[in-house]
C-alpha cells in the first residue's frame, strides 16, 4: 500500500511521524512524508520518501513579530496557509492509497484526498475532542471548569483551529473544482489515531466511538546515526548534565536566553547540555555544551533532569527516559503537557494547571509492571513532595541504538513497561483492513 502522511509545523510535529512511517514500512508498506523542506533530510535519512510542502514555520513567527499592523499578520497568515494548500494538494496528487494527516493541516488533507479518491485517516498528536473531562490544549480559559465548561472550551479551541484554514480550503475547494462546502475540520475526519500514550492521557469516555488513542509514535533515529564526538566526550568528563532546550520556542532570542541559561547553570553547580533549537541557544562557559539535534531517546537517558518546554514529543521522551522534568511551557499545547507532568508525579511541583485531565482511575485496567518495587522517601526531602519508585529499565531495540551502541537501558519510574516500549504500530492503527 501506498502511504502519504501530511504534516506541517516544527521538528516536534515531524519527528513522529518518521517513526510511524518507518514502522509501517517495516511491515511492507510504501511511506511517504509530505513537510516543510527542511525536514527532507530528516524524513529521508530515516529510510522514508518524501514531499515537499512550502512554508517555513520558523520564518513565519519571526515575521509575525516584525509585523506592524493585525492586517500585516494576517496577510503573512494567509500566504502561510494558502502555500500549505498547494503542497498538500500536490503531494496528493502525487498519488497514494491512503492519507494520514496530522491535526494543523487535516482541513487541507481531508479536502485533497476528496479531490483524488484517497482515504483520509487522522493520525493526531494532542487530544482533537472536545470532552467534559478536561479542557483541550489551547483553550483560552481553563480555571475552575466544570464538565460543560471543559466542553465549551473544547470547542471553541476547535472554531479557532477550523478558522484557521476557512478561507484557503474554500479556496483549495475551488481550484480542485470540488463543491463548495462548510468549512472542513479536523474532527470532521474519522477515524482519528492519537499518538499519545493512554497512560499519559487516558482516553476520555465521551469522546466518539472512531477517536482512538493508539500510544506514541517514537521518533526513528536517522539510518547510520552516530553521537557527535563532542558529545560523547562532554558526557563522559563528568557527571550526568542537565538537558536544557526550548524546542521551536523563542526564535530569535539566542543571545538572551543563552545569558539566562548560563547564570542559572552556574548558580546550581551542574554541567549542562544545551540544544540550539529555534532560539539558536549558544554554549557558556566550560560546563555548557551547546548541540544541534540530537535524538532524545539517546540522550536523555545519559542525563540528570531535562528543562525543556513542554512540547509533545519532548514531553514524551522525559517520561521515556525516566529522569526528573522541569517544564518551562510558553505557548500552544506546552501548558496542557507541563501540567499531566505534575499530574503523574515525575515532576516537582512548579507548574499546576487545571488543563490537565484527570488521573487514570484506580480501577482502570492497566498494563502490570513487574519488578518495580516501590522506592522508599529520599532522605531529607520535603514533604509533600513527589516520590520516585525504583525505575523499571528495559533495553532499547536495536533499531533504537547507534551502530556500536551498548544496550543502555531506558528507565520508566512510576509509568508501566509499556510506556518503555514503541507504541502506536501498524496494530495500533489497524491498517490491515486495506
């Protein structure tokens, strides 16, 4: 079968997919990732064709910054959206059995895979249903909801989402000579895959019986991929560093942050492992490494906490790693993930948020974890605050390991083995009734 993902936005919604992408090619499957260019060498370096989709989502928010005028942003807007159009119709047109698309640009799928007889499936990386259990990431308000609050905010993250595209899938409609129609959502596509663990986030029972939530979709590391010598040696003079990175966050402050970050490296005695990241983030002093991307998986395993922004798959990939969290949410979903970090008790309590769904019940049906005794309180810690368990460790695969890379264990304190393992395959999708 011939598979087309469609993805738009930074590295984090990109990484994913690469990981879902190589899973299904191991089982047979022709992948094909459509996305901003630079992200070709990433998608091709991991073995999966690509697609370019115009735009360059890092350009955009500098420009968005510069604008003078609401007019001049929305102008910057709409030429973003409509050159996103033109790249989804015409990797669709590329042909493709089947469509999975990412949540930003589903209106854009769902519409191009109606002009050229291809399947739609969503495959999303936050939760895209509005439910009474708990506020969608973004909502606008999120203090003192009640069940009908949380849907009414739900839904209008969903409006604001679905106007995002209005005018340019109208538009699209037009040039693919299709009907003209209400405006296209992304709940409007069925059936929908979450990549977020059920552990993180359980899925909420009034969600729809098509909105699955199917586990995460790791990132693949690129074929051949070694550590930077520099790297390896920063890791191997001293103790574990802490990770610092603000993801796609903050472009264009560099200089600023980079000044912060030393102060407050130095102020704490610890040596740290920077990454550049959008703010293009810059190394400090004989205890500050400063890195490009590097996989997460490999790295944060070999540190002693991770400050980062609370992005999905940076999120995901603490949890994974089993290291203490210090999040530093800015914008979008970041708050909703910073707050399921305090949530699980694998974070200290710094950020709170009422965005956060509810703890799994306690009689909710959850995978054993076997020989994970329970870590006594550390001595001298305050109370109240939370305790680790002994972690579980498991080895990664060797697809997850550099060439002559060891079989260092992952470590997953207080979350089930499953958590450890790569969720979200081909079973998960159910792919198989094509």
């Amino acid at each position: 079968m011939r598979i087309l993902i469609i993805t738009a936005g930074s590295r984090g919604d990109v990484a994913p997919y690469t990981g879902l992408g190589r899973r299904l090619l191991d089982v047979g499957h022709q992948v094909t990732v459509a996305a901003h260019p630079s992200f070709e060498a990433l998608v091709g370096g991991c073995g999966l064709e690509y697609r370019p989709v115009p735009g360059d989502p890092q350009g955009l928010i500098r420009d968005w910054a510069r604008a003078t005028s609401r007019e001049e942003t929305q102008a910057l807007t709409r030429a973003y959206a409509d050159g996103l159009a033109d790249g989804v119709a015409e990797a669709a047109a590329g042909g493709a059995d089947l469509l999975l698309t990412a949540f930003g640009p589903a209106p854009l799928s769902r519409t191009a895979g109606e002009a050229f007889g291809i399947p739609v499936i969503g495959t999303y990386l936050v939760p895209a249903f509005a439910t009474g259990q708990f506020p969608l990431p973004n909502a606008r308000s999120t203090d003192g909801l009640g069940p009908e609050d949380n849907l009414a905010a739900g839904r209008d993250v969903l409006r604001r989402a679905e106007g995002v595209f209005a005018g340019t899938v109208a538009r699209l409609r037009a040039r693919l000579r299709l009907p003209a129609s209400a405006p296209s959502a992304p709940v409007d596509i069925r059936p929908v895959f979450h990549g977020f663990s059920p552990l993180v986030v359980p899925r909420p029972e009034d969600w729809p019986a098509w909105a699955e939530v199917a586990g995460y979709w790791w990132p693949a590391r690129p074929d051949g991929w070694c550590p930077p010598v520099e790297l390896v040696d920063f890791l191997q003079a001293g103790p574990p560093p802490v990770f610092i990175g603000f993801g796609s966050m903050a472009a264009g402050q560099g200089d600023r942050l980079s000044k912060l970050v030393a102060a407050a490296v130095k102020r704490a005695g610890v040596r740290a492992v920077v990454q550049a990241g959008w703010a293009d983030l810059n190394g400090c002093g004989a205890n500050v490494l400063a890195i490009g991307d590097v996989p997460h998986d490999w790295l944060f395993p070999r540190t002693a906490a991770v400050v980062h922004h609370a992005g999905a798959g940076t999120t995901a990939a603490g949890l994974r790693a089993g290291v203490p969290a210090v999040p530093v949410p800015v914008m979008a979903d970041q708050p909703f993930w910073a707050s399921r970090l305090y949530e699980l008790g694998v974070t200290p309590g710094l950020y709170r948020s009422r965005t956060s769904p509810p703890k799994p019940s306690a009689t909710r049906s959850r995978p054993a974890c076997p020989s994970q005794p329970t870590a006594a309180a550390r001595p001298n810690s305050p109370a109240g605050s939370p305790q680790r368990t002994a972690p579980l460790r498991c080895s990664p695969t060797s697809a997850q390991r550099a060439p002559g890379e060891a079989a260092s264990p992952c470590c997953c304190p207080r979350l089930p083995e499953a958590l450890c393992r790569s969720e979200g395959g081909l079973a998960a999708l159910r792919l198989d009734w094509a």
